[in-house]
C-alpha cells in the first residue's frame, strides 16, 4: 500500500484508503472511542437535508455517513476518488445507487457535476487529505445552488494549548499503533496523525471559506475541539 504523505499527491491518498476500505468503518469507530458517530449525527443536523433536496457528500468513503441524510427524504450523491472505499460501500449496499444514496467517483478539485446541482454539500473528515483546499472549496461553492450551504467537519486544535499539546502526543504515538492492530495499515494512520498537527485552526480555516467566496461562514466545536464543524452559505 502506497503511505501517503503530506504532499497529498492524489493517487497516493487514494491508494491508501484502498487499502484500507474494508476495515474503514470499525477502526474509525475504535480509534475515536466511538465519538465518530457524535460528530456524523452533528453533520447531518447542521446540513438539515429536507424532502426533494440533492446533497453532496465529498469524500464519502463506503457511504456511512451519507445513509443518514435521506431519513428525511433527502437525495444523496456519495462522491469519493477512492474507487475501494467506493466499491467497498456499493457491495454493502447491495448496488452503487440504492435507497437514495448514488456513489459516484470523482475528485474533489474538479467534481464530475453541473453548476449549481446541490442544495446542500458536505464533506467529513476529507478536506484534509486535497493537496489544494482552496480550489476544493471554490469547487463546492460552484456545485451548489444559490442559497445553499456547506457543512464541513474535520478534525481540528484544542483551544487549550497545553491540552492539545496532550492530544498531539496522543496522536503521534498512540492512534497508529492501536489504529494497525486492528486494520494492519499503522502507516496509514501516521499519515493520519501527522495531517491533523499539520492542519490549520478553526479561525485559519474559516478564513479559507471566506477566501473561496463563502458567506455567513461560522464554526462550533466538538469533543473539546478535537473537531469543528464550519458552515457557509452561497449567497443568491
């Protein structure tokens, strides 16, 4: 398996999801002592996905996340340019477009969709991992319709210095070894580590937003600020 390093080449990210697709989910929820599914129940209510709306959900890996906004009878395209995570969700799904979630392949500096498609677009713990942020985000705002909104969630800093000094070194030393007794991919977890410290804050990234053309751009912050989620609109 291809390690990924912070350079975020393309096809190196991608290769290593494809390693570890099958495992994905069950690390995830180990390695975050089950707060994943908090910070996916955040997502889907921040975006508010209502009956008759199409969504985006950029970087949606085996599609987990994206089940959870067609409770409401919401559309969902499931978009990821790992073609294992992809494939891995499609066959747990039993089809590649099933009770209102369609996966599509596709990369997220330049999506395989029209102006102004979504009513909604998210994207969960992805962002990270494009080697340009700004266009990925410029992206989106293309693809969603006036007036409609973005809900980012990725992992972020502590506002507490020394605490999240504490949780840097959680990250280093603790998360790939606990990550790869369960998936046997810790290299892909290093790479996960040193992503996170390298991240910028929840003000730089809103900055970011604002830059990209995003209005109304805010954030709260989950788990003590081990995430944030951050919000824009499209202005009509």
């Amino acid at each position: 398996m291809t390690r990924a390093k912070l350079d975020k080449q393309p096809q190196d990210v991608a290769a290593m999801f494809d390693g570890i697709a099958d495992n994905y989910d069950l690390v995830n929820d180990v390695i975050s002592l089950g707060q994943d599914r908090v910070w996916r129940r955040a997502v889907v209510s921040a975006v508010d996905a209502h009956s008759g709306e199409l969504v985006l959900d950029l970087a949606a890996g085996t599609g987990t996340s994206s089940e959870s906004f067609v409770t409401k009878g919401a559309r969902v395209i499931a978009c990821d340019f790992s073609l294992g995570m992809l494939r891995t969700g499609a066959q747990r799904r039993g089809g590649a477009s099933r009770g209102g979630v369609t996966f599509v392949a596709g990369d997220a500096l330049h999506l395989p969709f029209a102006d102004e498609t979504f009513d909604a677009v998210t994207i969960s713990f992805g962002l990270r991992n494009v080697n340009d942020i700004d266009q990925a985000l410029r992206e989106l705002l293309r693809v969603t319709k006036a007036g409609g909104r973005l809900v980012i969630a990725e992992f972020s800093h502590i506002p507490v210095a020394f605490v999240d000094k504490l949780y840097s070194t959680y990250l280093m030393a603790a998360l790939p070894r606990i990550a790869g007794a369960f998936s046997g991919r810790s290299e892909a977890y290093d790479y996960l580590s040193e992503s996170i410290m390298a991240w910028p804050d929840q003000p730089a990234l809103a900055r970011h937003l604002q830059d990209a053309g995003w209005s109304r751009v805010a954030w709260r912050n989950l788990t003590l600020g081990t995430v944030a989620l951050h919000r824009g609109f499209r202005q009509k």
